[in-house]
C-alpha cells in the first residue's frame, strides 16, 4: 500500500507534467504567432504547431492514447516535442526560458522515473 508522501509526491509530479504540455502547445503557439511572415502564415504557425503537437501527444502519449508505442518511442517522442518547444521558445523569448522550461521538463521526467507513473 503506497503512503501518504508517495501519493502526494506522484499527483505533484503529474500536476507539473500536464503543466508543461500546456506551457508546450503555448510555447509551440507563440512561435508560430512570432515567427510566421505574413498573415496566413502566421496564423497556420500559430494554431497548426499546437494542434499538431496535441494530435501527437493524444495518439502516442497520453494515458488513453488512440496507439500504444513501446516505451523508447515513447520517451522519444515527447523528446521530440518537449525539445521543438524549447528550440521555439529559445527562437522568440530569453534563451533562459527555454533552459528552464527544459531543466523543469528534466526534473519532472526524473521524479516521474523515480515514483514509476
């Protein structure tokens, strides 16, 4: 029977992950607003990056995912997007942000090992 501290801790460590892949698809967003050079693009960029990262996430990550990829896919893709959202934020905002978002992205991934969710 797990304890009091495990529960919290796994919850904590969850709340943190869906708090990063919303502070994602606002990274992966916000590039596409800033970067796109003409209206359409902008807004293509601005919704589409999102969208795509979301319909990927849903399909092979989530916890109800429509697929079931074995686990370095796994690891691998949300490397992938947690990575493109990095890459973007360091594009448009302080290069500090976009280290902070991945040490936090890091710590998370750690402390998700460490409590087996």
């Amino acid at each position: 029977m797990k304890g009091t501290v495990v529960i919290v801790f796994e919850s904590l460590t969850l709340l943190v992950r869906f708090l990063l892949e919303l502070a994602m698809l606002g990274a992966l967003g916000y590039w596409g607003f800033k970067t796109g050079d003409s209206a359409l693009a902008t807004w293509a960029l601005g919704l589409g990056a999102p969208l795509a990262a979301a319909v990927v996430w849903g399909m092979f990550i989530a916890p109800k995912s429509t697929f079931e990829v074995p686990a370095p896919v796994w690891i691998g893709l949300q490397v992938v997007l947690f990575g493109a959202a990095a890459v973007a934020l360091a594009t448009v905002a302080p290069d500090q942000l976009a280290a902070i978002f991945l040490a936090v992205v890091v710590l998370d991934g750690a402390a998700m090992a460490v409590v087996g969710v």
